[in-house]
C-alpha cells in the first residue's frame, strides 16, 4: 500500500508517455536515499503534500555491525519512512537490477523519480517508468560538473574551497552525475569546516531547493543546461590511501583540510621511523590535531616528530608553513 495525502486522487490527462512536456505535480513519487542529508530531502518532499499523491521510499538494505549480536544499521531515511508510516522497501538482495517499483508508479501519468545519497545507479529498466528524464531528479551536493562523484563535500574540505553548491539534475541513464541541469545553487564553506558539521548545516538548504525544483517541475524542465564537460572533476568515494600523508608534497593546511574532511570516518595515517635503529618503525594513526607555528619546535624536515610531554601532544614537521 502506498502512502497518500487526503483529498482527491484524480488522474492528470497526460497519456502514459505520450506528452512532450512535464506535467506539474501532484506526482506519484518514488523516493531512493539513505543518509541524513537524504533524509532531510524525503522529510521536506513529505511535509508538502500538494506536490505528491503517493510517496514510496527505496533504501539500501540494512548494514550488520561487525561486532554484537543481531544489531542492524538501518539507514536514517528508512528510519523517518517507518516513523511517518510511508511505504518503504530495500534493495532486494539480487541487487538494484530485481527491483520493481509499486503499481502506483508503473501506472502513473505522472511518477517522479528522485535521489539522493542513494549509492546505486538506476537502471535503464526502472528508468523506462518515467517518460521524461526531468522526470527523474537527482540533489547533488555540488555545482556540477565540478566535484562529481560519491564524496562531493568531503573533497570540496579536503581541496580547500571556499565555496561550494547544491545541484538538482536529472538522472543519467549511464553515468553518475553527468545530467542535464535543472538548478543550482553557490553556498560559502565556513573556515574550519568539518565535514558532518557542514553536511549538517546544507542539508535543510538542498532539501528547498529539491522542494522548489518539484513544486516547478514544468518551468525548470523547459530550461534544462547540460554539463561542460571541460570544467568537470572528480570527487571519489572516500579510500583509506586519500588519508595516508605525503609528506613530500602536504603542507599543515592540506593535513588539516583532509583531517575535517575525511576524519569522522578514517583517521590521517603515517609511519614514523625512530631516530635510533634499535626500535622498529611505528604505524600511526592521528585522530585530531592543530596547526601550530613552526618556530615553536626544532625538526629538521617535513616527516620528522617529536613528542611534547608538557602538552602530551606529537608534533609532526609539514612541508611548509601554511601562511
């Protein structure tokens, strides 16, 4: 059963995919998301109920801990799903490619398709439900073509921007984030941003832009900018080998840039070598740290350490001051 706002559910008169332009809502949409800042976007889209006639949500399947009995991970939008008591389903086991969309959708004059953090591409089979590639919406955390990928705001950190946007495109049907432009959006990146705090803090700002691209669905459609190629980069998702230091060419910025960026889920990595041969070299991970004036220690090059019993602190040389 899929949930439904009260009022009428009368049918739009646009032929199953015979119009050429987007109708305007109500949709029947079919929501795909799993983190915080997807769940920011189904949390809006429902909290709108001139702009949908059914809502179904589609989330990966559930994550076991490595560690306890029976403890599951379930993702914040099947969270808020359950909570709000809208029909969700999760990816079946066989993978995105198994999936069939509920009746409402394959049936629709109007179905809507949109996504968010999702982590699957959609396949040209589920694609073929919606008969206008506007029609089928993706919220990236970009201004695309710049920064696409899985990571978008962790490398925006990591690069060191100053700036950064939000992007409503439409889906691709053989690449992520290569879709033509419906809207978008330039926002500052406060100084010192961590990631989950500037995730955080843009989610409600995505979730208004996706709610204003639907509620205009038609005007948008007809005003569709395709990517520049030419301007494109990549923002991968996050690998271990992204916070292992270079020394030979990371300054104390860049170290602290990645650590904002990429330390809520893996910490910088490094192995420091021990002035004296008697002692094996030792992995280390750092967790947190601050930049601090070179002048305040004596090392003699970028990757050498030295321990501060006073402030119980490592104190590791950079290639260069960042000022």
């Amino acid at each position: 059963m899929i949930w439904r706002r009260a009022g009428s559910l009368s049918r739009r008169p646009w032929g199953r995919r015979g119009y050429a332009t987007v109708p305007p809502a109500p949709y029947d949409v079919l929501f795909c998301g799993s983190d915080a800042f997807a769940c920011e976007a189904v949390a809006a889209i429902a909290h709108r109920p001139d702009l949908y006639r059914s809502l179904h949500v589609l989330t990966p399947p559930d994550v076991q801990h490595a560690w306890g009995a029976k403890r599951m991970r379930v993702s914040p939008v099947k969270q808020f799903a359950i909570l709000h008591n809208i029909p969700q389903t999760a990816v079946p086991p066989e993978g995105i490619d198994a999936y069939e969309p509920p009746s409402l959708i394959r049936d629709s004059h109007a179905p809507l398709l949109v996504t968010a953090s999702f982590g699957h591409r959609i396949p040209t089979h589920l694609l073929s439900h919606f008969p206008s590639p506007s029609l089928t919406l993706n919220l990236h955390p970009s201004m695309l073509p710049d920064l696409r990928g899985a990571a978008p705001l962790q490398w925006a950190i990591a690069r060191q921007y100053t700036h950064t946007g939000m992007s409503v495109q439409q889906l691709h049907p053989t690449h992520f984030d290569r879709g033509g432009l419906l809207k978008q959006v330039r926002v500052p990146i406060p100084s010192h941003a961590t990631y989950p705090a500037l995730a955080t803090a843009l989610a409600p700002h995505a979730a208004e832009l996706l709610v204003d691209v639907i509620a205009h669905l038609p005007s948008y459609a007809a005003n569709v900018q395709a990517q520049d190629p030419d301007r494109a980069t990549r923002a991968p998702k996050l690998a271990p080998r992204f916070s292992h230091i270079r020394w030979d060419s990371w300054d104390a910025a860049t170290l602290d840039a990645r650590m904002r960026a990429f330390g809520y889920a893996q910490p910088l990595t490094t192995t420091l070598v021990p002035a004296s041969s008697q002692f094996a070299p030792v992995s280390c991970a750092i967790h947190e740290g601050h930049i601090m004036p070179s002048e305040s220690i004596s090392l003699d090059r970028p990757g050498h350490a030295v321990f501060l019993p006073q402030e119980q602190t490592l104190a590791l040389q950079t290639l260069s001051d960042p000022r």
